[in-house]
C-alpha cells in the first residue's frame, strides 16, 4: 500500500513539476518588432510558384518512387565503400572548386585545394580516401553560383528543376557553367565515353540523397507545406553557402525574448 | 596598477561569458540525452515515448514566443480564443518536429564542441556535433536564458534554420486561407495528426 501510494505521490510530483516548466516557457515573451517579416522571406522571388509546385510534385513522386529507395539501398553499403564513392566524387569536383575559389580571389583557400587534390588523387588512390582531410587540408566547395554571387549577381528567380530541384535563375546559370566546362566530363565526351558523364551525375545524386535521408523525411512528415519549406530552405543554405560560413551566428536571429516579461 | 585592473576586468568578463556557455552546454546536454533515452528504451510503448519527448520540448522551447513569431500579423489579428488553441496546435507541431528530426539520430553518437555567448542579443549559441558513419552534421542550438532558466529559440541544422523554415511555411499557408488564423488552425490539426500516426507507427 506504501508503495502504491509512492507511485502515486511520484506521478502526480512529476506531472505537477511539468506543468511549472511548461508554464514556465510561455513566459518567454515575443518582441513586438515579429510581426514584420524577416529578410529571408523578403528574397524569395517565385513569380512561377504554380508551375514550380507542379515540377516539385514530380519531383517529390519521383523521389519517392527511385531515388530514396536507391539511396537507401546505398546506405545499406559498407560505410567505407560509402565514404570511398563520396571521396571519389568529391576530388573529380576539385579542379573546378579551385577555379572558383581563384575567381572569387581565395587565393588561400585554392592552393589548399590543389593540396588537397594532389595528395587524395596520389596517396588517396584516385581520390577514394581522403588522406588530406587527415594532414588538416580542408575540404571547402564553391561552384559557379557562388562565384556570380560573389560578383554581385542577384538571386533571379526560383526555378524548381525536374529531377535536379530546387535552383534560381543565377544557379541555374552556375549549373550549366559546371556542365559545360567540367573538365573531368570533356575529356570522357571528348573521349567518345559520355556515359560515364551520366553516370557521374546519377550516383552523385545517389550519394548526396543518402546523407538527407531522415532530414528529408522529417521535413515532408511534419510539414505544412513541403514546397515552401523546401524553398527556405534551399535560400538558408545558399546563403550560407555563399557566405562561406557555417557559422550559425550569420543565420537571421528570430527577434524572440529580447525583451522579457 | 590601472593595467592589473584592467586584465582583472577583462578576465572577468571572460569567465563569465565562458561559464553561461558552458551552463547552457551542460543544460542542453542533460535535455537532449533525455530525448535520446525516450528514443533507445524499446520497452516504452511509442505513444509514452512520444508524450515524454513532448514534454521534454515543452518545457526547454520557447514554443509560445516561436508560434507568435512565425504567425506574424494573422496571430495579431485573432481572437484571444483562436491564439490560444493556435499556441497549443503549434507546440504540438513543434513537437512533432523537432522528434521526427531527432528520431534519426537516436543512436548516433554526439559532442557538444562548442559554446559561444552573443551579449549584444543575450544568446547562447551551442554547437553540437553528430557522428555519422559517412561523416559529421553540425547542428547550432540558439538558446535564451530568460528567470535562471534556459531556453531554446531555435535550432540550426547545415546553416537552415528550424524557425525561419516554419515562418516561411507558415506565412505561405496563411496566404491561402487569407491570414485567418481560424482557418489555419483547422490546417495545423491535420497536419498534426498524420504526423503523430506517422511518428508513432
């Protein structure tokens, strides 16, 4: 009786104790400057929102139909074949990060590169390990549209693209500069070998899905509405991107509780 | 002397800076074990599981203040009954969020690697880093300490922020329904539903 009566005193202590801490977070106040709309909101420019939620549906069904259950299947891999395919990947894409990043003038950043480079495709066996990683060169991306970015070009509007999603005017742009000027694709064209070019862009596709796999799914589980929260989201990590930062601290701060009750 | 005064001063300042980051670490850490705990215990049944992790969110989110902020204008406009039953449909959403979010990281294992505090906002930013087989995910946790508690404002995952993707959604939903929170209400419900059978199944 003792004990039941234990059970019960502890039940009610740990709801009553949640309630406290519960009530205690609705006194976290708002600024009254959040009834303005944030900056990132203000940027997104979707003149075409019909035919692009038309091309995301696509997209989301085709998704759902091949890509995420092949990169599921990817997953299943030995980790180090994963990391292997990732690596590999991830060095063809070198030559053209260090003619961005001398575009961009990270003078710094592209001898790193070339390092980088140099020793996964030497010591790393083509690129399938990455041994620079390891002797602290960095890996650091920069593609073409960030390269116009930098320059001063605007965002244009959003474009959702079949099969390759979510883009703007000027990374659309920055996409077919890589297409066209990939040096590692040239020279497979050039070679009479062009299906290695689609293969190169499926299994990136393959690879870069595997890594969201549960971010994805939490975002269409519990969204309201996908399409949106994917075009936040695709402007929040440009932006990031573009400002070469994963510094969180550049990320707009929700003018929550400056002031409080 | 005025130079020994100096350094004092600006160790000071310092230590104190550094010891509230690592407060809210330690905090933190403590609040995301117990979401990871509810996660790796088989024995619980998934809807105890869910509440737990629920209230865990509850009681560490700024939920109410989160609500207001991505509601804007529909939530000024609406009557005290309409926020209210929004404040309690959004914490639940939230909920359902940030646990969807965290169910795929349940047996990852995680550092928090840094903590850093912002005096010009008063917010503590926390950096934890989850170890994946294929390699790591930063993710920032924006945190408010509001009567010598701590609360999280938002969280940031690969430079997208949580709050500002649900504002944005948000703000595209409530143009539909011509910014009546009423009406939004009705949508949120929904959605909280299929996502609770979701999570729980």
């Amino acid at each position: 009786m003792q004990k039941i009566n234990q059970i019960i005193f502890i039940v009610f202590l740990t709801l009553f104790s949640f309630q406290i801490l519960a009530a205690a977070s609705d006194q976290v106040s708002a600024d009254s400057d959040d009834f303005e709309t944030t900056t990132v909101e203000d940027e997104i420019y979707d003149p075409f929102e019909k035919i692009n939620r038309a091309i995301f549906s696509f997209n989301n069904a085709a998704d759902q139909i091949i890509l995420e259950p092949v990169a599921k299947g990817y997953k299943k891999l030995p980790s180090p074949v994963q990391s292997g395919i990732s690596n590999f990947l991830s060095n063809l894409r070198m030559p053209l990060v260090v003619v961005n990043q001398l575009l961009q003038g990270q003078g710094k950043n592209a001898a790193e590169s070339t390092g980088r480079f140099v020793v996964n495709t030497t010591a790393g066996i083509f690129g399938l390990i990455d041994v620079a990683d390891k002797i602290g060169l960095e890996e650091k991306e920069e593609d073409f549209g960030q390269t116009l970015a930098t320059w001063g070009v605007g965002d244009g509007f959003y474009i959702v693209l079949p099969l390759f999603g979510p883009s703007n005017v000027r990374d659309t742009s920055g996409m077919l500069m890589t297409m066209v000027t990939d040096p590692v694709n040239a020279y497979a064209a050039s070679e009479g070998e062009a299906w290695f070019v689609t293969t190169r862009i499926t299994t990136n596709a393959i690879d870069q899905r595997s890594k969201i796999i549960d971010e994805v799914n939490a975002l269409r589980n519990n969204s309201l509405d996908y399409y949106a929260a994917v075009r936040s989201s695709y402007y929040q990590n440009r932006k990031a991107a573009i400002d070469n930062t994963d510094d969180s601290d550049l990320t707009p701060l929700p003018l929550i509780s400056i002031e409080f009750e | 002397m005025k130079s020994f005064i100096s350094v004092c001063f600006v160790l000071i300042i310092f230590y104190s800076f550094n010891s509230q980051g690592s407060e809210a670490s330690n905090w933190l850490k403590t609040e995301v074990d117990k979401i990871l705990i509810a996660y790796q215990d088989p024995n619980l049944p998934s809807e105890n599981r869910f509440l737990l992790i629920e209230q865990t969110i509850n009681n560490n989110f700024a939920g109410k203040s989160i609500a207001i902020h991505v509601a804007k204008k529909s939530y000024k406009n609406a009557s005290e009954e309409k926020r209210k039953e929004y404040i309690e449909l959004f914490k639940r959403h939230l909920a359902l969020n940030i646990a969807g979010l965290m169910q795929g990281y349940k047996n990852q294992e995680y550092k928090l690697i840094d903590a850093r505090y912002d005096e010009k906002n008063k917010v503590n930013y926390i950096d934890m880093e989850i170890n994946l087989d294929t390699g790591n995910i930063l993710v920032t946790w924006r945190v408010l300490k509001h009567k010598e508690r701590y609360f999280v404002i938002d969280l940031i995952l690969s430079g997208i922020s949580l709050v500002e993707t649900k504002r944005s959604e948000f703000n595209s939903m409530l143009k539909t329904v011509d910014y009546n929170l009423s009406e939004f209400n009705k949508k949120l419900s929904d959605q909280n539903e299929i996502s609770y059978s979701k999570i729980i199944n």
